[in-house]
C-alpha cells in the first residue's frame, strides 16, 4: 500500500539532540518507536525520554520497541536526564517508559525519582506517559504525587482491536488508569491518545471518545498508524485528513480541553504547546 502524499515527511538535521541523548546514555520514545516525526519534534525545546531501558516486557503487535532482554533499572538515570535537560535548555519534557512488568511496583519509583530530579535542577515542565502498571493503585499514586504536569496514559485503539494489536493489554483496565489518576489528583490535566488506521469504524471511535471523556480524560491525541517494521501489524487504511477533521469535530462537540488530530499526530508532539492551550 503506497503511502500518501499527506504522511510524507522531509527530514532534517538531527545531530544536536541525537548527542545530547548520546552523551548522557538516554534513550528517547522518538528513535525507539521510528516516530516519523523526529526532524520536526528535535528541532524543538522538548524532548520525550524512555526510561527504564529499551526493551519492554510486553510485545504489542503496533510497536517497534524490542521485546525481553530486561535489565535492572539504573538508580543514576533520573540524575543523567535532569543534567540533559538542564544543558539542552528544554523548556517541556516527556518521560515515558517500556513496560516492566518485572518489577514490583512497575517501575513507579522511577518515573518519580525523575520528575523529582529535574524539578531539582529545573523549572521545566515534566508530563508522564506511563504503562498502566497491571491496575496498581499505589504505583500510579506513586507518580502523581511526585507532582508531574500532565499525566498521560494511551489507550492506543478501540476496544474490539486490542486482542489483534494490543493483546497484553485491558481496554477497561486503561480506562481505570485515567479514572484513578484523575481521583488522586482532581486538578492534574489526563491525557490518552490513539491511533487510527488499525480496522476501526467511526461507530467505535466515538465510543471510544466518549470512553475516554468518562474516564476523565482533558485531552486526546489522535494520529495514522505506520507500520514500523515488517515484524508489525500492517496498517488497514490510510485515513483521509477530512476524516481526521470530522473526528476532531466530534472530539471537540464531546466536550475535551484540547484535540490534536490529524495524520501525523503523535502522542508527545507538539506536547508544551498543548499544554499552554488548555
């Protein structure tokens, strides 16, 4: 399936941030999910870091980031990524994460250990996408309460798909994860996005949509799958950009603080900006 001319991107230099990354051993979500994305989002004063390593505990069928091969998380990584974003000048960051579901508390703590390490050093502003932490209550305390600036869990497709690309993962559970944060923090902005693309139809986007508002969710990302590797899912379609702006429509008439939606949104992109909008 060709790929449109609406999804073609142009790339541009991306050695300053790459060596930022390179320097203090940090991995970015950008380069570990092939995001078509990195020219545009490196060119600006936000990063997105994956912390925890490279390789998740679950293997979900949409996903290029490697699978297995776990290893101890690095007590110094939080400090490293606080010095990084201090010596790039970032303004907003994103600190994700691989899901681990080795550890006890799912990796909680260090989400923590990092916001906290560069509010020490910072005033940038920190949001977290995080991994639904198998349902945990206190692990997603654990990270609320270190006080991030938007909390972000993605929920990724409608419900009948998450068997074919999401199987590791509970719809219900995802949604709970919202729920949860939303009454640990009242005042906390709840993000979630999801790819289109996959076999949907707009009968479950919209369901999905009003899913999410339920939840408590401030705000939602909405962007066209790509297959990054061939050991992926295929995408199903290619989504025309009027129906991205019709599913924005609908999005912005449900009653969400802030829509991005088009083909090439992404999860993280354009992230402070949509955090001033709101």
């Amino acid at each position: 399936m060709p790929l449109p001319a609406w999804l073609k991107v142009k790339t541009k230099e991306l050695h300053t941030t790459k060596s930022f990354l390179r320097k203090y051993k940090l991995h970015s979500v950008c380069e570990e999910t092939r995001c078509p994305n990195q020219s545009y989002c490196f060119n600006k004063p936000t990063t997105a870091f994956m912390i925890l390593g490279d390789s998740c505990s679950r293997d979900c069928a949409f996903c290029a980031i490697s699978h297995g091969n776990l290893k101890k998380p690095d007590p110094d990584e939080p400090k490293r990524i606080a010095h990084a974003v201090k010596e790039m000048g970032l303004r907003y960051v994103v600190i994700t994460s691989v899901t681990r579901d080795d550890l006890v508390d799912g990796g909680a703590s260090h989400f923590a250990e990092t916001i906290k390490a560069i509010k020490s050093l910072t005033n940038t502003k920190v949001e977290v996408l995080t991994p639904d932490f198998k349902g945990s209550f206190d692990s997603l305390k654990t990270v609320i309460d270190a006080q991030p600036h938007v909390f972000n869990h993605n929920l990724e497709t409608v419900q009948r798909l998450y068997p074919y690309v999401r199987a590791q993962f509970d719809y219900k559970l995802s949604l709970d994860v919202l729920k949860n944060a939303k009454t640990i923090n009242p005042d906390l902005n709840i993000k979630s996005g999801f790819m289109l693309g996959l076999g949907e139809n707009i009968q479950e986007v919209e369901t999905l949509l009003n899913d999410l508002k339920i939840a408590g969710c401030d705000i939602v990302t909405i962007g066209q799958y790509l297959r990054p590797s061939k050991r992926n899912i295929p995408v199903k379609e290619y989504v025309n950009p009027d129906t991205f702006e019709m599913i924005k429509n609908k999005a912005q008439e449900i009653g969400f603080k802030f829509v991005a939606c088009a083909p090439l949104v992404r999860s993280s992109m354009n992230a402070e900006e949509i955090f001033e909008n709101i």
